[in-house]
C-alpha cells in the first residue's frame, strides 16, 4: 500500500468544504477519463456506495468505493468521510478531513492508502507521487467550483 496526503487551507468554510469534497459525481469530472456514479439513494452517508470508472472505451477499470465514517463539521467541531476502495484493481482507503483554519476559512486533508493489484512495491514512490498529482488535481478542482 502506498501512504500519501494533501493538504489545502482555502478561504470556504467548512460546511461548504465538505459539500464540495462530498459531491461524488464531481470528483470523476476532476480526473481525466473518468465518470463517478453513485449506485445508493441519497442523502450521503455512511453505507452511500459508488463507483468511479476511468479510462476509454474497453480500456478502462470501476474503482468502487463506499463511505464507512460520515462526520460532517459542525459548531467548531471538524468533518471526516472514510471511504474504502474495494475494486479489482484498485485497492485501499481515503479520508478527507474539513476543519476551520486559525484567521478563518478551512483546512484540508486528504489521505490515502492506495494499491494498484499487479503492480510491485518496488513501483510505491512512482504511485505514491502520482497519486499526489492526480488527487491533489482533483482536490484543487472541487474547492474551486461553485
């Protein structure tokens, strides 16, 4: 598995944070080649399922996940969705963290533990940073939308 984290201070508070990060369709418009589609109703939540699927055509993966922690921020108190991965190909989890920042707006954290079934640990820092890119990418996208 291949450890890794982003973290963004931006000028939203952290309920709006939250529903950015937690927009799951969003997220496939962030990544390239990739469409998010979420398979359980509404509201989000704990059990809330959906799958991202990326690449062209017959050349593609469904990286499913499902939300298994759902603590949106509140009153001063900090937000944390879990989410884990559970696809074919990719495995692991994330955690996105929404909590104020001192002088205002919030602070982001994203975390997390990735694996690419069929590649070798040897390969670890390449995922590890581009993984960094990809999520931190998408990440910036979906604090900047409206």
């Amino acid at each position: 598995m291949t450890l890794f984290r982003i973290e963004r201070s931006v000028p939203l508070d952290p309920a709006e944070a939250w529903r950015r990060l937690t927009d799951w369709p969003a997220h496939g418009r962030q990544v390239p080649l990739t469409r998010t589609t979420v398979l359980t109703p509404g509201p989000n939540g704990p059990g809330t399922r959906f799958t991202a699927r990326t690449g062209v055509g017959r050349l593609c993966f469904d990286d499913p996940m499902e939300v298994v922690r759902w603590e949106p921020p509140a009153a001063g108190r900090p937000g944390a969705c879990r989410l884990a991965k559970s696809g074919r190909v990719v495995l692991g989890w994330a955690l996105v963290e929404v909590a104020d920042a001192p002088g205002g707006g919030c602070r982001v954290v994203w975390t997390e533990d990735l694996a690419v079934r069929g590649v070798p640990r040897a390969f670890d820092p390449v995922l590890r940073a581009a993984g960094r890119f990809l999520f931190g990418r998408a990440l910036d996208g979906l604090l900047r939308q409206g």
